[in-house]
C-alpha cells in the first residue's frame, strides 16, 4: 500500500471490544485489542493515504448463532434495540462502505453494525407519569 500510494484496511472486531462482556475475557481482549491496533495505525499511516477503520459487529445471524437455536436466537435479539439479529449483508455492506471512496475522510474508526446495542438501553418505563 505504501508503494501504491495508499489503500484501505477493515479490520473486523465486535461490539465486545467496546463494552465488556462477563465470561469472554479472551474474546474481549482480542477485540479490544485489533481495535486499538487498528487506532494507533490509522494515526501512523493517515498521512501515507493508508485508511484504517474497524467493524463492530453486535448480535449477527451467522452460521454459529443459527446452529445455537431459536431461543438463544431470540434473547440475543432482546438485547438490540432494533428488536432484530443483524445480517451478513449488514456487515458486508459497511465493510463496502469503509473501503469505498464515500468514507474517504473516515479513519480511525470503529463502526458499530449492531441495532443500536452500543447506544444504551431501552427502558419501557422511564419513571415520569403521563399529565
């Protein structure tokens, strides 16, 4: 990429990389780590035309998640506000994003592809009586 002139890296992490997940440590950890990784190379190659950007992909049904069952499927959805499990195309597609010329001015970045799940929670009840 150097000798070309530039380019444009995507690394793939997790929203486990984010936010810490109880049990995962050694998922967790790798996560954040490509995360910080991909950082400290967008810093030292963005003036080289090197982007570097990472997915974070939240709760997807892939093979793993289909092979687990409708339940476990169904409590993964819970925890996305958007109230679905997100695609293959969802993440393939900001991947196509973060490589094409349209995100030009974008390094550094970590893109979530989760429904929201990184934004917080949702709280059906927010303790406020209706007047």
């Amino acid at each position: 990429m150097l000798e070309n002139g530039g380019g444009t890296i995507v690394n793939m992490a997790s929203t486990a990389g984010v936010e810490g997940v109880s049990g995962l440590s050694a998922y967790v950890a790798g996560k954040a780590g490509i995360i910080g990784l991909s950082r400290v190379a967008a810093l030292d190659y963005a003036n080289q035309g090197i982007r570097v950007n990472v997915v974070a992909p939240g709760p997807i049904l892939t093979h793993h998640l289909e092979a687990a069952g409708d339940d476990i499927q169904r409590m993964a959805a819970m925890a996305v506000p958007m109230a679905r499990l997100g695609s293959v195309a969802d993440v393939a597609n900001a991947v196509l994003w973060l490589s094409s010329p349209s995100s030009g001015f974008t390094t550094g970045a970590v893109l979530p592809v989760d429904g929201g799940q990184l934004s917080g929670r949702v709280i059906k009840s927010n303790f406020r009586r209706d007047t």
